[in-house]
C-alpha cells in the first residue's frame, strides 16, 4: 500500500495529527501569559483604568479559546481584582456578569471567581453596597449547579443581614428558598448547620409548623460519623465533598443545637415527654458527661420533665414509654450525686399517697430553682401540670387498692374537696380511669363509653346515688 492511499486508517491517521497541531498551537506559555497580565494590572495602578480591563478582557479570551483553565482563572482574578482596588463596584459587578456570560466560559473559571467575589463582600464600606454585590452574585450563580453551594452560602450570608435589622419573617423567608439537603458536594456539617439555621429562624418567626417540617430533615442519626462524611470523600452522587465554609461547628456541637431547637419547639406544645427525651440525648451526647456543670442542670431538667409527662397513653408515647424513661433516668450513675431528684422519681414510682403539702415542702425550692421550666409564660401551665401529676399519682395508687370508693373518701386520699373531684371527672382531665358506677332502682350499671359518660355528667351528678364510681387501671394495665 503506498502511502498516499486513500483508506481508513490514513484518514484517522490525519485526524489525529490536525488534533495534535491544533492542541499545539492553542497551548499558551503560562509563564509569558501572566507576565502579560501583571503588565496589564500595572496599567491600572498607573491609573490608566480602562486600557487595564481591556487588556486583561483580550488576554482572558485568548486563555478562554485555548480552554487553559489556569491562564483563565488568572485572567478573570485580574479583572476582578484590578476593579475591587480601584473601588468601583459598579464595574465590579457588571465585569462579573460578562464574563460569566461570555461564550465558552469554564465551569472552574466562574466558580474561581465567584469565590474571590464574595471574599470582597465583608470589606465593602456599607451594607448598601455589600447587598447589592450578594444579588449580583445570586444573579450568577442562579441555575448553576456547580455553584449551588456558593449561592447558598451568599442566601445565608443575606438572611443574617435581614435578621440584624430586624426583619426576621424576611430572613426566614429568604432562607428558605434553599434546599440544601439536595446537594451532593457540600459537607454534611455545613447541611446539617444550615437547616439548623432554617429551623432557628422559623421557630423565631413563630412559625412552628414549618419549622417542624425542615427539622424532619435531619434524622437524630445523621450525627453519627460516617464513611463519607470526610472532605474529598465522593459523596452519593459521585462528586467530590468539600470543605466546609469557615465557623462551621463540629457534628457534636450541631447535635446539642439540634436537640436545644426541638427542645423549644416541644416546648411550644407542651409536649413533656418530648422534651424530657431531647434532654436525654443531650446528656448522652459525647462529653457532656465529663462537666459537672453541664450535665447537673441537664439531669435535674430530665427528671421534672420525666414527671410532668401524662402517665396515660398519648400521641407521643404509651404509658409505659414514661415508666420507662423514669426507670432509666433514675439508673444513671449520677443520679447518686443528686438525691433530691431521685427521690422526685421515687416518689412517682412507689404506690404511696403523696400529699401535696409535704410534696411542695419537700420540692417546692427546686421548683422554683427551674426558671426555664416553672418560669415565665408556662409558668401557670407546668405549675398546675405537676400538681395534675401527684393527683394522677394518688389515683393510680388507689386503684391498687380499691374497685370501689365514695366521692368523699376519694376526694381525702387525692388531698381534693369533693367538688374538685367532680368537677375533675366532668372535665375529662380524670376519666381516663375513673368510671362511674351509679345505682339506679336497685340495679347497678357502669358508664363503658367516656363519651356517654360526659354527655350524661351534667343530668346524673344532681343525684347522690352516684357518689359510688369504680377506679379502673390505666388502659396498658388492663
């Protein structure tokens, strides 16, 4: 064959070649390159603005044709740069947007340069100018998701500046557009760090349901270190972690966080036993078991909410979750260092009468002790629960002991007049247990149905042959 043939072979053969030659007379000398650019910054400080950027604008298209990413982050950075020293932002950002919008541009050039935008961001003069750099910036960056990451981190950058005016629906508002969980490179600190900040700012708002819904987004285990988490590891979708942004707190810390948000988001609702378990996983958390200052007024919290907790089923959990949660509690090897307390759940576990006399002389200064708890605008509300509790307490344990009992000698073994008591089971907040049982021409008849019972409260507590009524166990008893 000789060598002018016309095959297939010789025209691959060509291909490759012209690829090689183009490859060859596209690559730039990096070296000679940038003594071009600072040549073309040195324009600049001679005060020469306009020929500066137009000499770095052609040197960037010559890197961006040859596609060299180095010679075209060096380039972008000059421009930048040369507009940042010179103080004009307005020219800064126009610059920013042209050359994101230039044909061709390198994904890594304008991720380059987007980060060294917002380096410049804390050093502008005012807010006024600080904010309009961030929207230029979103502008960029919108859509791109290769820059997901640094738009986040300018949102959460922009809803701190509303909340430091003031305007906390506003920065609520805004940062809730992002949905960080979605990204695939961004490190699981900084994830978990910005739903936080999202819930913060809900719970801030008073928006309590929205706020319920972006925390469903961490799982309690997601605070366990795992294979994956690591900076540079590959992430589930195939790309690289990265770094986390700088003041990111470390997975223990943004548990504690988490658990303090849920702790006042329960709080809200009253919800004692939900309460009483965030404390629980704070005071497992790593070292806090190692500070007498940090988990004494995390146990002493654990125990008073473990007692203010209903001891009958509820949506958040059976009645034996609570016996559960008090045994457990009570098990802790520091519960020896405070023997008031486990004498407070004592008192909740053996089936004795407790009177709420000697109970409040007994535990009435560490009740006020608890500010966060028996304080402030759930004062009232935790103050008649925990007496609620100890009359709950006394029922129980008279139903280890009676299937029947008058309405009077009930009322002096719950330390309540008889009105009281009625008034209780009328209302619903004691018949839970309580049935009535009345004796009506000699024949004996069991209210079954609560619902029958409260329908009827109002007509049958005006005749004095229903002051006879049986306790019954609670329903996990029976």
């Amino acid at each position: 064959m000789s060598v002018g043939e016309f095959t297939v072979s010789n025209i691959h053969m060509d291909e490759d070649k012209r690829e090689e030659e183009k490859q060859k007379d596209s690559q730039l000398d990096i070296e000679k390159f940038k003594v071009d650019v600072a040549a073309a910054e040195q324009l600049a400080e001679q005060g020469d603005f306009t020929r500066s950027l137009e000499a770095l604008l052609n040197l960037e298209k010559q890197a961006r044709v040859a596609e060299d990413v180095t010679a075209s982050k060096a380039a972008c950075s000059a421009v930048l740069q040369v507009c940042h020293k010179a103080n004009h932002l307005k020219q800064l950002e126009e610059h920013i947007v042209l050359l994101a919008k230039r044909r061709g541009q390198l994904k890594q050039v304008i991720q380059a340069f987007v980060r060294q935008a917002m380096g410049y961001i804390d050093g502008l003069p005012n807010q006024e100018s600080q904010v309009s750099l961030i929207k230029t910036l979103q502008t960029v960056t919108e859509g791109k998701i290769f820059v997901e990451i640094e738009r986040a981190r300018l949102t959460r950058k922009l809803a701190a500046m509303r909340e430091a005016e003031g305007n906390i629906a506003e920065a609520a508002d805004i940062l809730q557009e992002v949905a960080v969980e979605t990204f695939g490179a961004m490190a699981k600190t900084e994830k978990i760090a910005y739903i936080l900040e999202q819930v913060r700012l809900c719970l801030a708002k008073k928006d309590y349901i929205r706020a319920q819904i972006l925390a469903r987004k961490i799982s309690p285990r997601a605070f366990q270190k795992q294979q994956g988490d690591s900076t540079g590891e590959i992430g589930i979708e195939g790309t690289a972690i990265e770094e986390a942004d700088a003041g990111i707190p470390s997975l223990g810390e943004l548990k504690l966080r988490y658990y303090e948000l849920m702790i006042t988001y329960h709080q809200h609702y009253n919800s004692y036993l939900e309460i009483c378990r965030c404390y629980k996983a704070i005071y497992e958390s790593d070292g806090v078991q190692d500070d007498p200052a940090v988990w004494g007024p995390v146990l002493k919290k654990i125990c008073w909410y473990a007692v203010l907790a209903p001891k009958y089923s509820t949506d958040e959990g059976s009645s034996s979750d609570v016996t559960t949660l008090i045994n457990t509690t009570a098990a802790y090897k520091h519960m020896g260092d405070l023997p008031l307390h486990k004498q407070l759940l004592s008192t909740f576990t053996n089936p004795e009468i407790v009177r709420w006399g000697l109970f409040e002389a007994q535990f009435g200064a560490e009740v006020a002790a608890e500010t966060d708890i028996f304080a402030g605008e759930y004062k009232e509300k935790r103050q008649a629960d925990l007496k609620l509790r100890v009359t709950e307490h006394n029922l129980l344990t008279v139903a280890r002991y009676y299937t029947r009992i008058t309405t009077t000698r009930l009322a002096e073994l719950l330390d309540l007049t008889p009105d009281l008591v009625r008034q209780g089971i009328r209302g619903g907040c004691m018949s839970v247990w309580v049935h009535v049982w009345c004796g009506v021409c000699g024949s004996p008849q069991v209210t079954v149905a609560r619902a029958c019972w409260i329908s009827h409260a109002g007509m049958l507590w005006q005749q004095e042959a229903l002051s006879w009524f049986v306790v019954e166990r609670t329903f996990a008893d029976r």
